[in-house]
C-alpha cells in the first residue's frame, strides 16, 4: 500500500518503514531557491574542468498569470479542465 510520510527521513526510514520493504523514495528538493543550478563538466583525466551549463534556474516571480493560476484553483473553476 502507498504511503507518504512528513518528516525527517532517516528518523522515517528508521521508525516507520520495515527493511527491505522500500520500491521508490523521492525527494523533492525546496522550491524558490533564488539560485541557479548548474551542470559541472570533469576533464578527460576526470579532474575538475571550468566547463559548466546552467541546468535550471530555481526563481519564482508571483506574476498575474499565477494569481489567475491560484484563483482558479483556489475556486476549483478549472479543477474539471486538468
């Protein structure tokens, strides 16, 4: 049976779920960061290299577009259209 549990991990893993009972855990990391994450690159002897790309920026603007977004949730007006 599927079960989410809030809290602390280790103390979860530890006090609540039995061993070697374990298929899947995520883990989502906090959102709005305000940072921006990058992908670092090893050179060809698998030494750190200066080469990197932006994976992801993890910034959220409260625009009118997530106003429109929360109020319609919020009222559940488009809850039947997702």
């Amino acid at each position: 049976m599927n079960h989410l549990h809030f809290g602390d991990n280790l103390r979860v893993l530890r006090e609540s779920i039995a061993d070697a009972s374990v298929d899947l855990i995520y883990l989502d990391p906090p959102f709005n960061s305000n940072a921006s994450y990058n992908v670092l690159f090893k050179g060809p002897e698998g030494t750190d290299s200066q080469a990197q790309i932006e994976a992801f920026d993890d910034a959220w603007h409260w625009t009118q577009s997530a106003e429109e977004v929360e109020g319609c949730w919020l009222s559940r007006r488009c809850r039947a259209h997702v």
